[in-house]
C-alpha cells in the first residue's frame, strides 16, 4: 500500500501562556512511502517522528494537508478504518488473556461479511504465530513470557488483520541490547515476508540503519533528508544529517579554505575546489582516518583502545569541536601506545565539508 503524505503539518496548542504562538510538530511534511517498503523516521526526541506516526494512524488529525492510502484520501478516516496496524513501546498485552487469545482478540470485533467462525480465527492465529515464531507459545499468558516473546505478540496481534500499513512506535525502547538485535531482525524479516508497507519510529540511528529502506531524519517538525540509510550517511545534507548518523560519532573540525587548499587549524590537509573560506566545519567519519607516519592532520594522542578486529585511536586536535576524536583503523596497524602524537591522511570520501553559518553541506572534489 502507496502512502502519501501531502504537505502535512500538526500545531498544538503552546502551554507556555507567555508565548501567543501555536508549537509546530510536524511542518510541511511531504512524503511518498512506496508500497511494501519499510521506512524508518529517525531524529531526537521532540522531532515529530511519533506525532507523524499518529497522524498516518488516525489518532491525531493534522492541521493541514493530507494523508493518502493508495488513491484513497484517508485524512478525515477514523483509525478502525483506516487498516492500519499498531505496535508500541508498550506492548499492551491484556495480561489475563493467553498468546492465542490476545492475537484472536482483533479478529472478534470484526463484523458483517468479514465475521469469522472461531475456527478461521483460531486457524489465522496460527498462522501469525509461525510467522512471530510464536506458535508453541500460544496457551502463556504475557508474564510467562521474555520482554521479546511479548512484543512479537503485539506484532502478531497487528499483523493478524492483515493491515494496509503497518505502524511500529518505538518497538524496541524497552527490550534490551541482545533482545532489541534479535527483534529488530525479527521485524524485518517478518517485513519482508508480507510485504506489508511498515512505518518503524525510533530515536536510535543504529536500529534505522540497519533495517530500513529508507530513513528519514527529523528534527524540530522539519524533514532533514531523505534517502537510503547508506546513501544519507555518506552525502548528509547539513551537518546535523552528520552528527545524528554514525557510531562512533563524525568528528568535527573548524577549518578553513586558502588559495585551494583544506586547512584544519595549521594542518594542510588535502587541495578543494572551492572559493577560499575563512571559516566551515569540516566533518571526519571514524573510518575516513588513516594512521600514516608523515600524514597532514597531527593529533595528539591520548590514548589506544584495542577492539579485537579494529583499534579505536583517542586523539586531540586545537581545531576540534569536541574534546576528543575517535579514529577507527584496522588491527594490522601498529600503534605506539607510549608517542605523544599520532598522525593521519584522510579518506577524501569521508570527509565532508559544511557552510559555517547554515550547517549546509558543501559539495566539492578532494584530493
């Protein structure tokens, strides 16, 4: 199922009686979600990305625009009509009800020509469950159950009805860290074999990277970007797309441009072809380091943190925007741990370079 979303926007109400202003949550959100794909709105919390999830769902009307399912304006449509399924951080399971009986529990209020027998409801139940794994779970209740078995529950009990769209709020936020990777790898999978097009909310660049296709960043009701997750880390459009993506970090640099060259304090980094600048913020993905013995940028190192495969390399510099930098560089490499200075070229595909004064992304070739 085609969503659209068209020049959507939601204002509330502000609780601050000093300020006569209206607070915008979402701002001019315009937006297709193609059919089958599963599409991860990604920011910090306040970005909007759960107050939009509500305004696909029905539970929140927005202020102005429209919502779309296929051809179908369902802008006005109350949240039962709209075939939608939603999943929570709380899993909102009716604790004195078993697995079966808690994925069954849509499919009674079903009425008219789409009534079932209690056969097709218990056999449909069953279905779901194999697809959760779930199906020799089904006579637990939710207390006998892992945080993960709990939610895959509430997944089965939205996937039941077989939904035009299936919306997850922030799925994940209360599992933890092996629980959240098994699961979300659970989500997709299970994604993938409906083919049901899925909006997933989340704070956690990490989980909408791995298993969108496509990410959008949010922040303050405003969309940032919009792209593949792999496309949107590498070509971000400002330096906030930057700072949100990545583990560990981007780091950040002030620098500047003289007679074509990339400047970051009094390091000569790299040739840029771009008119001089006194003054932009130059951005270093982890990876895009190189430990190299006559290398331009010198850091002064603080300290080596080996990780097995990959060496974590702490560092300073003057012209750094945070008090340390993180370098991450392969195992083969040799670090004196005891070397007050460590030094590095830079990978030109993972250095970015960012206007000063709007944070927008400045593109140009590197060398």
């Amino acid at each position: 199922m085609r969503v659209l979303l068209q020049n959507l926007t939601k204002k509330f109400p502000n609780r601050n009686k000093k300020e006569k202003e209206d607070v915008i949550a979402v701002n001019d959100f315009t937006f297709e979600i193609p059919d089958g794909k599963l599409v991860g709105l990604l920011g910090p919390s306040g970005c909007g990305k759960s107050t939009t999830l509500n305004l696909i769902s029905g539970l929140l009307k927005p202020t102005s625009g429209k919502i779309f399912f296929g051809d179908d304006d369902v802008t006005n449509l109350p949240p039962e009509n709209r075939g939608i399924g939603l999943v929570f951080q709380n899993y909102a399971l009716y604790p004195h009800l078993t697995v079966r009986q808690n994925i069954i529990f849509p499919l009674q209020n079903l009425k008219g020509k789409n009534k079932l027998s209690k056969d097709q409801m218990n056999q449909k139940a069953l279905e779901i469950a194999k697809l959760v794994q779930l199906d020799g779970l089904m006579d637990r209740k939710p207390n006998e159950l892992s945080g993960g078995q709990q939610q895959r529950v509430a997944i089965a009990r939205a996937l039941v009805k077989i939904p035009r769209v299936l919306l997850l709020d922030e799925p994940l936020s209360n599992l933890d860290a092996r629980l959240r990777l098994q699961t979300r790898e659970e989500i997709r999978r299970i994604q993938r074999e409906t083919g049901i097009t899925t909006v997933f909310v989340t704070h956690d660049q990490d989980e909408a990277m791995s298993i969108s296709d496509i990410i959008v960043v949010m922040k303050d009701g405003v969309v940032q970007q919009i792209g593949a997750p792999q496309e949107v880390y590498d070509n971000p459009s400002n330096l906030f797309v930057a700072k949100f993506l990545g583990t560990p970090p981007i780091s950040i640099f002030t620098g500047s441009i003289k007679a074509g060259r990339l400047y970051i304090g009094n390091d000569n980094v790299c040739s840029v072809d771009i008119p001089d600048t006194a003054k932009v913020d130059v951005g270093i993905r982890p990876e895009g380091f190189i430990l190299k013995e006559d290398g331009p940028l010198a850091c002064k190192l603080d300290r080596v943190e080996v990780m097995g495969r990959d060496i974590s390399v702490v560092s300073q510099h003057e012209a750094a925007q945070t008090t340390h930098i993180r370098s991450i560089i392969s195992s083969d490499n040799k670090v004196d741990f005891g070397a007050s200075q460590v030094r590095f070229s830079i990978k030109p595909n993972k250095l970015l370079i960012f206007d000063a004064d709007t944070g927008n992304r400045i593109t140009c070739n590197l060398q």
